[in-house]
C-alpha cells in the first residue's frame, strides 16, 4: 500500500496563528474569564499612605492580545506599583501569588484547582521547583553583600 504524502504550508500556518479570528476570540474570552478570577481573588487592602487607595492593585489587573511575529499570545498584568510585592512577598508583605493562582486556573479550566492550596506557602511548595531559583539567588545576593 503506497504512503502519502502531506506537505505542510507553515507560512499559512503562521499566517493563520497570527491573524486568526477564531482565536482572538477565544483568546479575548479567556483573558475575561483570567481577569474576572483574578479580581476576585485579589487583597484589597486598606489605605495604607497617600499613594494607596483601597482596590488599587485589584482594579489594575487587566489582559492585553499580543500579536507576536510567529503568534497571537494573551498578557494578563497588573500595572499597579504595588504588585510585584503582592505576588512574590517580601518582608513586611504576605505572598498572594494572585496571577500565578489565576494561571493554574486558566489551565485547568475549574477554580477548585487555585483553591486547594491553604495560601501562598502551600503554593510555593507545591511549585518548589519554580521558586528554588529565586531562593538561590536571592541567598547568593546576601553572601555577596556580606563580603568584605
């Protein structure tokens, strides 16, 4: 029995990954549903100096459609100052890890999967492979700071 052959256009299909309305949409509808969890999830806070208001970090969350060079990708962000320390932590801030909480559920489809964890140090030790890098280097930043 002869094999046959296909020959695969990858221009068309980067054409199509690029320009495809059919996923924009689909990417547009999982940014809001991204969004949406994302907002209910995150602290609001208080009024802690002048430059803080109460829901600042929660009303800054937003997604963005990037049309890269090969692909269609989707940004989930928060442009709020304040939001690194809320998603990492730092020592006089707790770890809310509210866009890596919104990744897993993004990817598993079900909010039960953000919610198993008891906060943001179960997370991490649930994900210990990810944060071992940031530990290492930030250990190694402290030893070089304590040399003469």
């Amino acid at each position: 029995m002869p094999g046959a052959e296909i020959e695969l256009n990858y221009a068309a299909i980067g054409e199509f990954l690029r320009t495809s309305p059919e996923l924009r949409e689909h990417l547009t509808e999982l940014g809001r549903r991204g969004v949406d969890y994302a907002r209910s999830i995150a602290p609001v806070g208080h009024r802690a100096t002048k430059a803080t208001e109460p829901g600042q970090y929660r009303d800054s969350i937003g997604f963005e459609i990037v049309e890269g060079r090969t692909r269609m990708s989707l940004l989930i962000y928060a442009s709020d100052y304040t939001a690194w320390w809320l998603e990492y932590g730092s020592r006089h801030n707790a770890k809310y890890a509210v866009l890596r909480r919104t990744l897993d559920y993004l990817r598993s489809g079900t909010p039960r999967a953000a919610t198993e964890y008891g906060g943001a140090e179960a997370y991490d030790a649930a994900h210990a492979g990810t944060q071992r890098k940031r530990e290492l280097r930030r250990r190694y930043r402290v030893l070089r700071a304590a040399r003469p």
